[in-house]
C-alpha cells in the first residue's frame, strides 16, 4: 500500500514538472535600424531625368535600397546655392518632389524605427538637376575639411584650410580663397591650383571667417558657404 501511494506521488511530481509553463515568453529587444545606400539621383552626377513641372522646375524621384529595421525614412535636401533645407517623409524607399531646373542640392536620408529613438543616416550625395539648354555646369559649392566649420582650435599661429571641390563636368581650373576676421572677408588668394592651403597665418582670441570661390574651364564658378572657426 505504502508503495502504491509513493507512485502516485511520484507520478503527480513528473506530472506537475513537465507541464508547460505559464510564463509569457520574454519580449525581443527592438533592434536599431541601419543606414541606407543612396541610389539615385547619383553622386556628382546631372539629374536629366526629372518630369518637367513648368519652365524653372522639375519633378525628380529620389530612390534608395531599404535598411533593416526601418519603418520611415526622412529624406534632407539642401538648395546648394541657397543653402536653404527641407524634410520629407516616406514609408518607402522612394520619393518624388519638385525641384529647380539647372541648380545643384545635396540629399541624404535618415532611417527611423517606431521601436527605437535611434536613428541612421546614408552618406550624402550632390547632383545638378539639369536645366533646359545647359551645355556645362558650374562646379558644385566647395565643401568645409578643416578646420570645421565653427571649430574652436588651441592657440596656434599657423593653420591649414582644406576643402573639397566637384563637378558634374570635371573641369574644375583653380580657386580664390577668401579669408579675414570679418563675417565678409576679403580676398586672400586667388587662382589656387589645389584644394589646400597650408599655412595661414592666425592669431590667438580671434575668430576667422572664410569661404571659397570654384572656378571650370568654361567660366562657370560657384561660391561655398561662408565658414569660421577662432583661435582660442
């Protein structure tokens, strides 16, 4: 009888272990998205495909692959002249917006997830979007290397400014420098065969401004946002 009743025990145990839990399964953790990869319109390259709107404008569709862990995507595009941006919104990885014929932007995009504050973003790419009759474009708007834009730099009496220069047709011939301690500087130097300008002399407790003017072959030019940095 006692073993019996040791069975039924023992049963009633192997029973009540093996049966399934009641435990909700553990919640995964959201995963943050990644970054995008730009497809189109390509980088330093002339848009000639958008859908004429009117006489100064032009419908483009920007397209990008899709990124893991992404339910939206923010597309910036900067007026490269103006230097005027805007933000616009896609659930997928393409939007068309109106832009202005015969002018240069830069685009990038930023990937979002509903589960996750952070975010990603692509590289950025510039084009021209092409113009009615254009033959040649004016280099793109040279862009900041160092020092970077509202850099605070350790006392020194000397710096290097450094620059990046494109364009869509590949004849960039020389740049003039401007550079002084004015939010409009003067004229510093000018047919500049290299995008770097080593140094330049500075002195402590000053701020400095600078800015570049790109110079084609065919006479076209462009001129880059005003940049600044102080020497401490």
């Amino acid at each position: 009888m006692r073993k019996y009743l040791l069975y039924i025990y023992l049963g009633a145990i192997v029973f009540n272990c093996g049966g399934g839990s009641d435990d909700p399964e553990p919640t995964p953790t959201p995963k943050n998205p990644e970054a995008a990869s730009l497809v189109y319109p390509e980088q330093n390259s002339e848009c000639t495909t958008g859908t004429n709107v009117t006489a100064t404008n032009s419908t483009v569709e920007f397209e990008w692959d899709t990124s893991t862990n992404t339910d939206t995507y923010e597309l910036t595009l900067k007026n490269l002249v103006t230097t005027d941006e805007t933000k616009h919104t896609s659930s997928t990885n393409k939007i068309s917006l109106e832009l202005l014929k015969a002018t240069p932007y830069s685009w990038y995009i930023i990937s979002k997830s509903n589960s996750v504050t952070n975010t990603a973003q692509s590289q950025t790419w510039k084009f021209y979007n092409a113009g009615d009759g254009v033959i040649s474009y004016a280099p793109f708007p040279a862009e900041v290397i160092a020092p970077v834009n509202d850099a605070n730099i350790a006392t020194t009496d000397k710096v290097t400014l450094d620059w990046n220069g494109s364009d869509v047709d590949n004849d960039i011939a020389a740049y003039d420098v401007y550079f002084g301690t004015t939010a409009s500087p003067p004229s510093f130097k000018t047919n500049q065969l290299e995008s770097l300008l080593e140094d330049v002399s500075v002195t402590s407790a000053t701020t400095y401004y600078w800015y570049i003017i790109t110079k084609d072959e065919q006479g076209n030019n462009s001129q880059s946002e005003t940049f600044k940095f102080t020497i401490n």
